[in-house]
C-alpha cells in the first residue's frame, strides 16, 4: 500500500477486505501519519452521516 491507496482505506472502513488486506493496510497505517489522518477524516465523515439520518435508518459500515 506504499502508493497510498485511499479506496484501500474506504474498504477498511466498510469491512470490505480479505483477512489478508486488512493486515497490509493496518501495517500501513502503523507507519503512515497521512493515512492514518485520512482514515480518521473518513470515520469522522460517516459519523456526520449516521447522526444525519432519521431515526431507525443506519449507513453502510
């Protein structure tokens, strides 16, 4: 993930990779500031979505 893959961290977020790619990205993120920034703006973000939605409907992830 040395090229720093943002849809890799999209598919992180929504549990979206194999066993395998969950452990490259999160070995990526133990050594990369910038993605592990983009990772908590993401999770941020879908926070901000959840709390938009009407009561009883739930985002994706």
């Amino acid at each position: 993930m040395e090229d720093h893959r943002d849809y890799r961290l999209t598919a992180y977020l929504f549990d979206g990779l194999s066993a395998e790619g969950r452990r490259e990205v999160e070995a990526h993120l133990a050594g990369c500031a910038r993605c592990r920034d983009e990772l908590a703006e993401l999770r941020k973000t879908l926070g901000l979505v959840k709390a938009a939605l009407p009561a009883g409907e739930e985002a994706a992830g």
